[in-house]
C-alpha cells in the first residue's frame, strides 16, 4: 500500500509510475469543475486561507519581539565591552549580527508568504484550467516531494496489487479519496472525460502552488530561530 500522508516518491520507480498512471487516469475521467465543486472550493479555501493567516500573523509577531529583544540585546553588549574592554574575548558581536539579520530575513519572508496566501483563491476560470489540466501536470512534475503534496491533497493512499511480472504489467492499483472529492463521486457530482490533451506539447514542468488553496503544506510560516 502506498500512502501519500507517510512517504514521499523517490524518484520515479516502477511502483510510483503506477500510481502517478492511476491518478492521471483518474483526473481524465473525473473533472471537479461544475459549479457546486467550485463553491466548495471557495468554501475549504477561504478557511484555509485564514487559518493560515493567522499562522503568518503569529510568526510575525514572535519575530518582531525576538528581533527586538536580539537588537536590545546587541546594544547592552556593545556598551558592556565598551565600557570593560577586557571582557570583549567573552562576546561575539558579529554572531549577534547574524542572528538578527537572518532574523529580520525570516520576518520578511512571511510577510510575503502571508500576502501571497491571501491572494492564492483562484477565479472559476482558473479554477477550471487548473482542474483541466491536472492529469498533464502530473506528467510534468519533475519534483517527487511536490507529487507526493498534490496527490495527498485528493488521496489519501493508494493500494497496489501487483503480479508475478511486477508493478509494470498487470497491476492494479486501488484508491480512497479524500473529502470533499468523495462526496463529488459519490454524488455524481463531476464532469465526465478531461478536455486537457491538447496541452501535453505545450505545457511546461509546474510548482503545485496553484494548488495551495486546496491545503497543500507548501508555504507554511517560518519560526523564529531562537
């Protein structure tokens, strides 16, 4: 059994090349695109998007005290060894600097990630060239990790049942989904067949960002560091 939540693809083996045929065949025969899949997007998107943004809004709190107690910090050092010079081999002034230029780094790093995510709710037609062209992004991908992410946003494992010959020949592969794209099936809530064939010569090896809205980990608000 392969479960996207546990492990990552490394490289394209003959066990993950089966998985990645099975989920494009599933893309070309399910198109979540009708207007109820997409008001359920807008729905689980905006929550996450503010669950995240509450995310970036404590990262950047947390650094801008730490940044402010690093600088504090950083002067009181200064007049120390200003004013006892012999205690200046007992400091590292330059370590302080660095501390707190990669402090102020992180900071602004999630103030971009927090506009970014609240920008990141895609149009309905955009939305729609996305789902589209899901089967050739994922022949696209050159990236295992961000494979594994896009798939784990809609599967939750995939179970492979192979034969004497191996995964390449003959297998079968079995899958469960996620929510809400199993309510979709079950509903018949979908659009049959994916009209995204005539983008395979076009198309360029992508980033999952488009995706983020859907819950992918990518963009998650950076820590402060001490």
């Amino acid at each position: 059994m392969y479960s996207p939540r546990s492990c990552e693809f490394e490289g394209k083996s003959a066990r993950a090349g089966v998985v990645i045929k099975a989920a494009q065949k599933f893309f070309a025969n399910y198109l979540f695109v009708t207007k109820s899949n997409y008001a359920e997007f807008i729905e689980r998107a905006k929550k996450t998007v503010s669950s995240r943004s509450a995310e970036f809004d404590s990262a950047i709190g947390r650094l801008k005290i730490v940044v402010a107690n690093k600088e504090h910090a950083y002067e009181q050092t200064k007049e120390l060894i200003r004013d006892n010079p012999e205690l200046k081999s007992h400091y590292d002034l330059n370590k302080y600097t660095k501390e707190i230029e990669q402090l102020k780094s992180d900071y602004s790093k999630n103030l971009k990630r927090r506009s970014s995510v609240k920008d990141s709710i895609p149009t309905y037609e955009e939305y729609l060239k996305l789902f589209e062209s899901t089967p050739v992004i994922l022949g696209k991908i050159q990236d295992m990790k961000a494979m594994d992410a896009l798939l784990r946003i809609f599967f939750s494992n995939f179970t492979i049942t192979g034969n004497k010959k191996g995964f390449t020949q003959g297998s079968t592969v079995s899958y469960k989904l996620n929510e809400p794209y199993e309510g979709f099936v079950k509903a018949n809530d979908f659009v049959l067949g994916a009209p995204a064939a005539h983008l395979l010569e076009t198309l360029q090896p992508v980033k999952i960002s488009s995706f983020d809205a859907f819950g992918s980990p990518e963009g998650k608000a950076t820590s402060s560091r001490c």
